[in-house]
C-alpha cells in the first residue's frame, strides 16, 4: 500500500454550480479510504468516477498524457479543478505512478513510437516492440506487463474499453502479480464485471451518496450480467 486515502474539501469549492463541484457525491463526501491493493470506482456513466480518478493522479504528481485541447462551445472553467480541494495520505512519501486511460493511451503510444524512432531503446521498457504496430488490445495488455512491474500507484480508466474478456483476465493477473509485496496499487474506474472480481479488492459504488463500499455480487453491473447469462434473449 502507498496511498491510504483522500479528503475532498467541500467547504472549500470554488463553486457549487459547476461540474463536477455540483455532484452531490462529491458535495456529501469526505473521505475515501483505500485498504487493499485493488481498489474499484463502480456506477452509472456521469456518477464522477472518472473524475475523481483524474483529480487524484493530479493531487498525486501524476502526468495525464492527453492531446492539445480543442475549441469548445461552452467550456468549464472548473473541469478538471477537483485535484486542487484534496488532500491524498501517503505511507511513506509519494511513490511514481501512472494514469491509464484508452484515449491518452493513443496519444502515449503516438509519441513513444516518435521518442524510439530517435532512441530504439525507449521500446525496451514496453515490451521491446512498438505499441503501434500491435493492436490496440496487444498493445495495451504490453503496456501493462512491462509498466506494471515496477513499484508504485496505479490509476486507470475504464481498461476494459479496448480489452477482449480473456485480456480482461490477463490483466487482473498482472494486477496480481504486481500486486504482490506490497509493490504496486491500483485505482481503477470500470464497468468490467471480470475486473471487479479482482481478488480481495474494496469496490466503491458511485451511485451511493455518500461513496460507500459494496461486495462485488451486489453491484449492478454482477447482477445484469448474471440475469442476462441464466436468461439470454430468445
């Protein structure tokens, strides 16, 4: 374990109106404990745990790759703004990390492809193949076995998005495996029933105001899939 928690701030938001300081979630909640290596954000699409992934590697030092951003219509001034009203409690001292998210993975995998065409040897620390030439699933699943095992805090973003369900598999045993020693630790934000079976990990459900915990056969997610599987459509 290297992160045993965070404090949100509401007293201190800078608005109320604004997402995602508007989200009651986010209003009603104080603290988040992490206890287990694995830790799981679960619920509907808009609930904030995305956002609360976000601001947490940016409270923690953590780079988010992404791409310049464009023009908006009616841009947020207070997007991305929720890392600066939490505070996150360290073990001992802050440890490197990564934020994985399918979307700043194209963008990572872009300019790691530029860095090896100078530099071969960038590859040999993601697998010793360019991502670019594998498939998006195969280049994913080599990012994380080569990035996984090194000591440190983990967050990512819906990894099932471009993972098959037997990739899904593979990843919970690189989570595992990296999991052992107390070397690795992982935030995750899914939708993936296969990844929230992750052994021993605390499941926090986004739907639940306030945040609180829930065992992994009573989350939605567990029991469409099971409803569906035992009566499929005929």
């Amino acid at each position: 374990m290297h992160l045993t928690g965070v404090t949100l701030h509401p007293a201190k938001y800078p608005t109320r109106s604004f997402y995602p300081f508007s989200l009651p979630l986010f209003q009603q909640t104080e603290r988040i404990a992490f206890t287990t290596p694995v830790t799981l954000f679960v619920g509907e699409n808009g609930s904030g745990k995305s956002t609360l992934l976000r601001a947490i590697a940016r409270a923690c030092g953590i780079h988010i790759w992404q791409e310049a951003e464009r023009r908006r219509f009616a841009p947020n001034p207070y997007e991305e703004a929720l890392g600066d009203y939490l505070s996150v409690e360290w073990v001992d001292g802050n440890v490197p990390g990564s934020f994985f998210g399918s979307d700043s993975f194209r963008h990572f995998r872009q300019v790691l492809d530029e860095w090896a065409a100078a530099d071969p040897g960038q590859l040999d620390y993601f697998g010793g193949r360019s991502l670019m030439t594998q498939s998006h699933g195969e280049s994913l699943m080599s990012f994380f076995r080569s990035r996984y095992r090194i000591k440190g805090l983990y967050l990512l973003d819906e990894p099932e998005t471009a993972l098959s369900p037997k990739s899904q598999l593979g990843l919970l045993e690189v989570m595992q495996e990296a999991g052992r020693g107390g070397q690795a630790q992982f935030l995750i934000a899914t939708h993936s029933p296969l990844l929230m079976a992750a052994p021993q990990a605390a499941i926090y459900n986004f739907d639940r105001i306030p945040l609180g915990q829930i065992a992994y056969g009573e989350t939605e997610h567990y029991r469409i899939y099971r409803d569906f599987l035992q009566h499929p459509p005929k």
